[in-house]
C-alpha cells in the first residue's frame, strides 16, 4: 500500500496543493536566509561598536554555523522519530528567541552563544523543510522543489541584506536582529496552522490517528483512499534502520561522498557569503557598497537556485552540480581582480552569486535522492551537519590569516580550490549511483 501511494505521488501530475506545500517551505527558508546572514550584514556595525580583531569578528560569524551543525546533526534526526512538522514548530522557536534576545546583548561572548542557539533552530528547520518538499514532490519536479528552497535562502538573504542597510542607518544593528525574530516568530504561527505532516512519515512511523491523517492527505494530493496501514513487520524493520543504514545496502560510498561535498561547498560559501561585505569595505569600497556587492551575492542566488532546478528536471542533478561548482570556481577569481572597477565588481559579484548558491541548492537537491524515507531527514541531517563544520572553519580560518597579515583579497584564490575539489568528489557520488542503478537492474532481470 505505501509502495503504491509512493509510486502513485512520484509519477503524478504536482497539484496546488503539493506546490502549496513546497512554497510554505520556502517561506520557512526565506527567514531562515535572514536569520542565518543577519550577522554577516552587521559585522561591520557590530565589530565597530565593541572593537573586534579579525579572529573575534570570524569567532561571532561561526557561532551561528556550530548551532546549525548541532542542529543538523541532533535535532534533525528526530524529525524521523517524531514527525517534520513538530521538528520544525520547535526549531522556529528555538530560532525565533534566539534573534530577539540578540538584540540585547551587551558583550560579543553574550552575542555569540545566542548565535549559537538560533542556529540550533536553523540546522533543523533546513534540514526537515528540505525533504518534506522532496517527499511531496514528484519525481520530475523533485530537484526544483528541493532546489526552491536555497532560492528561499538566497531571497531572505537578500531581504536581510535590504533591511541591514536601512535599519543599521537609522536604528542601529540591534534592531536587524529584532525584525528577524518578530519575522520567525510569525512564520511559526503561518506553520502551525497550515504546514502539514509527511506521507511518507505517517505510513512508515504510523503514529496516533496515522490512517485518518493519511486519508487526510491523499483527499488533498488526489490519491486514492486507504483501508488499512502497513504490516507491523515492516515498520518495526524500517524503524530498527537508523544511522547505520547510512552506511550499508552500497550507501557507504555516496553518504562519505556526500559529506565531503558538502564541507568542501559550505567552506567556500560562507567565505564568500560571510566575508565579502567586510572584505570589500577594507580594500577600498565603502561600507554601503560592499553590503551592496553583499545582497547582490544573495540576489543571484534566487537565479542560481531556480535555474538548477529547472535544467536537473532534464539532466542528472550530479553532473549540473559538476559545472556549477566549476564556472563558481572561475567567478571567484574574476570578482577580486575586478574591485577597482565598481561597475564589474557589481556584475561579477552578482554572477558569482548565481552560481555560489546554485552549488547550495544542488547539495540540497542531491542529498534527498540517496536515501528512503526512513532515514532520508537523518541522512541529509547529517550531511547539512558535516557541511557546517566546514562553514564553522570558514570564517575562522579567514580570520585568522588576515591577523597574521595576508591579503584579504588574495584568500579568494584559496578558498577557490574548494569548489574545484568538490567537483571530483561529486562526480565521484554520480559514478557510485550509476552502477548501483545498472546492478539493480541485473537483479531485477535476473529474477
């Protein structure tokens, strides 16, 4: 019976209401953009005010990315014991109190744990909104629906981005951390009367009310009714599964792949994403214009976002992700030799953007496709979880060169490395899945 609702959704024609479904996720990212880029866009204001060495400021940016690792890692695996919706509900409002009690703070030690705590809520809510808009997606639009929600994060990024400049002007950087949270707190209570809970979730959990919830949804999704549940047997086996399941039945390779990729693409884009704002203003550029340069970066990425998901409805995700993580590579190194020049710093900057955040969304469009339901939120958790220690070094690690007195510009040519090295590891998963997907089908001939 799930086997055949499963095959019944993936082949389907999308509907309003599972496009209604990947929207609201997309909505839970666009504040989750804001909340998690808020504090590259008032580093600046923030270093200003307390005095901050680079090593400090990089200490504030990645507080927030051991939050959304620990997140990721912790609190999103109970999305596949509990449910995604009431994950979700609880992470808005961990995220939530985290940005309003920052805008109180009266030291950078006090700033940095909230950091941390709001990203708790960030790595869950990212990692559960993704597969849920995977799960009610169908097999052709998966990749978009999955590659909207880096969109999401790209337009909160960029709202963030709008809002720090005029807030910062007239009110102070206090007040960008407030509107995140009034805007988060908001979005919990949009949630908790509209966002509903995984099909899949409910067939393989079954927890109370499990049938007339599912009917529920199938009257919405235009599915045939149901009489009855799964066996018992079943669920009991797919629930035993876990974390090991990561590592067997030939997923061993992809999952560590998976992983690799993930920190090598997160340890480039939050240099990029973080530093650049601040960078800039150093190296000639006004505050305003390299905030400028800053949302234009995220603005792109709602392009990049949108455009990988479109072209993987055609191609496989893999090799799209192969050749964004390239032209990402070659970006990088056109945006800092053109800072002298505004006009192409503003164009290559914007380009980069696109492409940055397209390689985002391609991880997030991947990851999904790898694993069943059962652990498929673990499994991507804990992917979002090991690229986030990459996004923690990141910051760290740029601070503490441009302490030590290397150029802030040439950093870029470094950390360009990591997107070229993503490539192989990438292309690496692309060739495990084909001959996973040619071994199957000898088995299944076989028979």
């Amino acid at each position: 019976m799930e086997t055949n609702l499963r095959e019944i959704l993936n082949h389907k024609t999308m509907n309003t209401y599972q496009w209604f479904v990947v929207i609201l996720c997309v909505f839970l990212i666009i504040v989750d953009g804001f909340d998690v880029m808020v504090m590259a866009f008032t580093a600046a204001s923030v270093s200003k005010e307390w005095g901050l060495t680079g090593s400090q400021l990089g200490g504030l940016l990645s507080a927030g990315l051991v939050g959304m690792a620990m997140g990721s890692i912790f609190l999103a695996p109970w999305a596949d014991k509990k449910g995604r919706r009431p994950l979700i509900l609880c992470c808005l409002m961990i995220s939530g109190a985290g940005m309003i009690l920052s805008a109180l703070v009266q030291s950078a030690i006090q700033l940095g744990v909230l950091r941390f705590i709001t990203g708790l809520g960030i790595g869950g809510i990212l990692a559960s909104s993704n597969v849920l808009a995977s799960e009610y997606a169908s097999n052709r639009w998966r990749s978009l629906a999955v590659s909207l929600q880096s969109t999401g994060y790209a337009i909160g990024a960029t709202i963030g981005g709008v809002i720090a400049v005029i807030l910062i002007n007239k009110f102070g950087w206090r007040s960008v951390f407030l509107t995140g949270g009034i805007a988060t707190i908001v979005m919990f209570i949009m949630t908790y009367f509209s966002l509903p809970e995984s099909l899949e979730y409910l067939l393989v959990k079954q927890p109370a009310n499990a049938l007339e919830r599912i009917n529920q949804l199938t009257q919405k999704l235009d599915l045939p009714q149901v009489s009855s549940l799964p066996a018992e047997a079943a669920v009991t086996q797919s629930a035993k599964a876990g974390v090991a399941k990561l590592f067997s039945n030939g997923l061993a390779i992809p999952t560590i792949c998976l992983w690799l990729s993930f920190f090598l693409v997160m340890f480039g884009f939050y240099f990029v994403m973080s530093w650049t704002p601040k960078i800039l203003s150093s190296s000639g550029m006004t505050t305003e214009q390299g905030v400028t340069v800053g949302i234009l970066l995220s603005a792109g990425g709602i392009v990049g976002s949108t455009l990988v998901g479109l072209i993987s409805a055609k191609i496989r995700i893999f090799y799209v992700q192969a050749v964004f993580l390239g032209l990402t590579a070659i970006s990088i190194l056109l945006l800092v030799n053109s800072v002298s020049i505004l006009t192409f710093a503003l164009i290559f900057g914007l380009c980069l953007g696109v492409l940055v955040n397209g390689c985002v969304a391609g991880l997030y469009a991947m990851s999904p496709t790898i694993y069943d339901a059962e652990v498929r939120t673990t499994g991507v958790g804990f992917a979002i979880g090991f690229g986030r220690t990459g996004a923690i070094l990141s910051p760290l690690v740029a601070g503490s060169f441009l302490d030590a007195g290397i150029p802030a510009l040439s950093l870029y040519s470094y950390y360009a490395c990591a997107f070229v090295l993503a490539i192989v590891v990438v292309l690496l998963i692309a060739k495990n899945r084909k001959q996973q997907k040619q071994e199957f089908a000898l088995k299944r001939s076989a028979i």
